[in-house]
C-alpha cells in the first residue's frame, strides 16, 4: 500500500468517526458525552455536548469532502478541536466519572493518551504532500 493510499483511507477513517462521535453526542451517547465536560465551562452540560456534537459532524464533513488544497488547514482546525475538549478528558478522569465505556481509573487515564495520537492523526492524515 503507498503512502497516499494510507494517507487517504486515515483521513477517510478521521473523518467518518468523528461524524459517528458528533451523532452520538446528540443521540445515543448524549448522556455519556456529559461526563467529560468539566465544571467551569460556563454552560449547561447538556447544551455543550450538543454544540460539540453537531461540530463534530461539521469537522467530520470537512475531514471528508474538503478540496485538496485546503486540508492543511483543517487537519490544523481539527488538531486544534482535538485540542481543546482534552481538558474535558483530565475532568472525566480527575472526577472519576465512568461513562462511556471509561469505568475506572486506570481507564479513563489511558484515554488521556490517546488525545495526543488524535492531534498527530489529523495532522498527518491532512498534511500537503510537497
């Protein structure tokens, strides 16, 4: 398998899990995603789970059926959001909240991990190939 090939199904893949995540934030998952958002985000838990929802979906559709000349720019967008819900990932592990399959400690602190290897996917899987 080349290199664009690999590149192309890791963006394909990005891109449908995020639409998958942002549909479970407004479905099926919705209470779940509640337990990731921490306390001082000034709105409801709900409310902030929807909103990140239906961002996900937005930046999943991106991911997806963004011309190639405009990638970069939002695998850098999509790192960013990967980014900034981290802290709602250290709030689910520092208030030991299980949901979403995260049922212990040890859990939820793995998961903490896998932030960073998101960041780095939709970096590379978005990058100009020069």
């Amino acid at each position: 398998m080349d290199k664009q090939t690999l590149k192309t199904g890791a963006r394909i893949l990005l891109g449908a899990n995020l639409i998958v995540a942002g549909v479970g934030h407004l479905t099926f998952a919705r209470k779940g995603f509640q337990a990731q958002v921490p306390n001082w985000v000034p709105l409801e838990k709900d409310n902030t789970v929807v909103y990140s929802g239906y961002a996900e979906i937005a930046l999943g559709s991106a991911i997806l059926f963004t011309p190639k000349k405009y990638r970069s720019t939002v695998g850098k967008i999509a790192a960013g959001f990967f980014a900034a819900v981290f802290p709602g990932n250290v709030a689910q592990y520092e208030h030991h909240r299980s949901a979403l399959g995260l049922d212990t400690d040890r859990k939820r602190f793995v998961r903490l991990f896998f932030q960073p290897v998101l960041i780095g996917w939709a970096l590379a899987s978005m990058s100009d190939d020069k």
